[in-house]
C-alpha cells in the first residue's frame, strides 16, 4: 500500500511543535503542572525518578483511527497495544505475597490492542509472569476474568468500540474458554468461522459493530478452536520479534512462531518495540524516532503492509509525539495514503491529504540550567483505557503518488483526554468539537536500549534499573527459591 510524503517545505518546517489549545508545545519543556501542556499530553520526564532529566510535554492518546469513518476493512486500522497490559504499576497484590515481578505499563489509557499472558494458577486462569513457563505468586497480578470483566464493561458501555486482545497462553484446553464465558464476553466474541482465511480481508469495521462481533481474541497455543473458540494467532497474524532483538534497527525479523512478515496468507500485522527488561527510561527513547523508524523498516519487510497493532511498554513515555504518535503515522499511511490519520481527507481519493496549518509563534522554553526534576504523577492503580475523536483537520489539500514515506515524522494534534477514569476502560470523551492546531515535530532521535549492545551498555548507567536486571536478567533462581519458601 502506498503512501504519500509532505513536501518539502513543510519537512523543513520539523522543528515546529504541535499545539494545543493550551500550554507548552510537544516536546516543549515544560513545569510539574499537568496544565503547563496543552490537551492530550502531560509534562513527565523519561524516568519517573527526580532529578533525571527535564521534563516535556509527551502525548498520551493517539487520534481515534475511527475518525475518518468505520468503512474499511478491520486490516485497514492500526490500534495502539499495550504489552503486558496486566502488569500495572502500583498493582496490589491479589495473592497475599507482595508482587516483586516489574510492570511493563503505567496505565493502558487510549489503547484498543491488550496483550495478556494467563496461567493455570491456584485453581484458576491468572495473568503473570512467568519464571520456566509457571507462575509464582510474587508475579501474579491478576485472575484473567476480572480484567475481561472490566473489557466486559467497557463494551456495553461503547457500543461503537473493537477490542483486540492477544493471548499468550500457558492453560489447559477449556480453561480460557470458561473464563471468557464466565466475563459475559462471549455475546461480543467474533467468531473464528468468520474470520478470513489465507489472508483474505477482514469484515468491514461497520459490520462487526454492527453484528456486535466487537472483540477478537488470539491464543498462541494451537488446538483451541475446538476447546475454547479462540484463534490460533498466527493463522491469522504475522508478528515481529520481541525483546532487545527486536529492537534492532534496519531489521524487521519476525518472532519464531510467527510465519515470515512478508507472507500474504496472514493480514494482520503485529510490531512489538519494547526491551527484554521492562524500564520506562529505555521505553521513553525506544518510543521516540525509533518506533516510527521500526514502522518504515516493517511496511518494507511485510510485503509493503502498515502494521494493525503496535505494541509497546509505558506507551505514555516518549521525548515527545511518541506511541501515540506512530499510532497516528501508521493509521494515516494505511487509510489514506498520508503521513498522519490527521491529514486524511473525508471523501477522497487515496494520496489526497490537508496540509497541517501553520503554528502559531511560541518559542520553546529555555532549558534549565540544572536538571530540576518534577517526576510523573502517581499512575492508577487499575489500567484505563480510553480515546478521543479527532481533531476536525484544515481544509489545504495536496495530492502525491503513494510512493512509500520516508520521513514519518508528523505529530498530529492531541486528542483530549477523558474526564474521568475510574475504570480499567472508560467511556470516551465527549470532544468531537475542540479544535486543535496541526503542525509537525521531529522527535529526538537519540535513543536508549534499542539494541541488545546498547541496553548492556546503558544498565550500568542506570542505576534505577539494577533491580530489575538482577531478578529478571541475572538471579531468576532467587525467585525461585522465595516462592518454594513461601
């Protein structure tokens, strides 16, 4: 699929920043106060330490890939997904022994794609980590039909609203079925008999909402069609290798169960870009130019095809446009042809885009002198997920041939963020109106952990992430040990 390029003078033009109603620009520095960033971001530094770096403002929800209609083939949309959406920070213990395993996510606000790993454990389906393929409760987070539960409520409450959740299952046939059952999601399941074979697109977005066939769930374990009623994943997905070999640069290999990424008898693709050992400051600069880079190097590797899910860690941490906005370029290139979802023009032909209006002046911010640290806000204690609608784009139109991008760098304007988030997945806000100014910003391009050499070269530096390697990297038998005493 093709996609076109801005031109030239508007490339040039990278240094400019989104702007939102209000506040400083993405990627701007900014102060502690949420309100010193405009809608749809927040003012956080790469780690959540004080006195680690300055803060920016960072986008925290992509456009709803929705806003240009529900017309299209499932295949034709691209849905920010969390890793390890379980793993929260913050999550209280469910077992009675303390979690000692380290979070992947701060929250899951603004994603459509969950990537669940569930367990037989104590006589039921957990979400965990796993230490020799069992789990432990020190890494027990979660029962599997709590989360579903809350994915139940979500939902009923949106009926406009397509989940995907991807299961990386260690249970016995029938186990996740039951808990599936035992959710009430059953009724919103789409059908593995429905789903296309040898590569075929999917239904159209509209018709699935319409015959409420709203949740798709994939199991790595083959055999559970019969067993559960879920997918085998891979007959129906190529995905790209996780950990620190993914993420390489240049390179799009694919994991080992995963058919080649160019193989046209699956159409939905599956980018995972998160490092071995979960650490937001390696997640902050992966999710930054590297994503988007690893994006282009993928729709070369598979068969000339955008991703449908792009999964990350602490998707929020980024030096500025970040997950959110490789969610925006990914959706812009698949629907339209653009270089953002923001650009996309209602009603035309493919490669036919709005031009981003010109920012209005706002030099950015001078640097402090020292490094005066506000950390992040306390996450939640339960994972939200929610998004809102796009911005309305300007009028400007430009035509190119899809030829294939090569500068992907296009921060579209934030959605605005819900007013509340009580739930694991909250209903969307109510902002089709605001308007928000469009313009670009090239992220930085330094980066950290984005290949196995540099993340070993960066966890001597960080000394805030020497726990994490001991337990997951160096001693795993340490943990072991603790759980046979317990």
């Amino acid at each position: 699929m093709g996609a076109a390029t801005l031109p030239l003078p508007l490339l040039a033009a990278a240094c400019c920043c989104l702007l939102a109603d209000a506040g400083a620009l993405v990627g701007q520095t900014c102060a502690a106060a949420a309100s010193s960033c405009g809608a749809g971001m927040r003012c956080a530094t790469c780690s959540p330490l004080a006195g680690s770096g300055p803060a920016v403002c960072s986008r925290t929800t992509p456009l709803d890939p929705k806003s240009h209609g529900t017309g299209l083939a499932f295949n034709r949309y691209t849905w920010l997904t969390t890793h390890n959406s379980f793993a929260v920070v913050g999550s209280p213990s469910h077992t009675g022994t303390p979690i000692i395993a380290p979070p992947n996510q701060e929250d899951t606000n603004g994603v459509r794609g969950l990537m669940l790993d569930a367990y037989d454990f104590q006589n039921d389906v957990w979400l965990c980590h796993s230490f020799g393929g069992k789990c432990y409760s020190f890494a027990a987070f979660q029962r599997a039909v709590d989360v579903l539960k809350e994915i139940q409520s979500f939902l009923e409450a949106n009926p406009s609203e397509v989940i995907t959740v991807l299961m990386e299952d260690y249970t016995a046939p029938g186990s996740l079925g039951k808990v599936v059952s035992a959710s009430g999601l059953s009724k919103y399941l789409f059908p593995v008999a429905k789903m296309p074979k040898d590569g075929g697109d999917w239904p159209l977005l509209k018709d699935m909402i319409a015959q409420n066939h709203r949740l798709i769930v994939f199991t790595s374990k083959q055999g559970k069609e019969s067993s559960d009623g879920l997918a085998y994943e891979w007959d129906y997905v190529v995905e790209t290798q996780y950990g620190n070999d993914g993420l390489v640069g240049g390179s799009c290999q694919k994991r080992s169960e995963s058919r080649p990424m160019d193989s046209t008898k699956q159409s939905l693709i599956l980018v995972n870009f998160f490092s071995t050992n979960p650490s937001q400051s390696w997640a902050c600069g992966n999710n930054s130019a590297p994503l988007v880079a690893k994006l282009k190097a993928c729709y070369h590797a598979s068969a000339n095809r955008w991703p449908n899910f792009i999964a990350v860690d602490f998707y929020m941490r980024s030096t500025g446009g970040g997950a959110p906005l490789a969610t925006d370029v990914a959706n812009g290139q698949i629907q339209c042809g653009c270089d953002s979802i923001a650009y996309c023009k209602a009603g035309s032909a493919f490669g036919s885009c709005t031009l981003p209006s010109p920012p209005a002046t706002s030099p950015a911010a001078a640097p402090p002198k020292a490094a005066t640290i506000s950390p992040a806000a306390a996450p939640p204690k339960a994972a939200a997920i929610s998004l809102s609608p796009a911005a309305a784009p300007p009028d400007t139109i430009y035509t190119t041939s899809p030829a294939p991008s090569e500068t992907a760098s296009i921060s579209p304007a934030a959605a605005a963020p819900p007013e509340t988030a009580a739930i694991y997945i909250p209903p969307l806000a109510a902002t089709a109106s605001m308007k928000l100014e469009v313009s670009m910003k090239a992220e930085k391009a330094a980066s950290t952990g984005t290949s196995p050499a540099d993340t070993a070269a960066k966890s001597a530096a960080v000394p805030s992430h020497v726990s994490t390697i001991f337990l997951f990297g160096l001693m795993p038998s340490l943990l072991l040990l603790l759980a046979s005493l317990s």
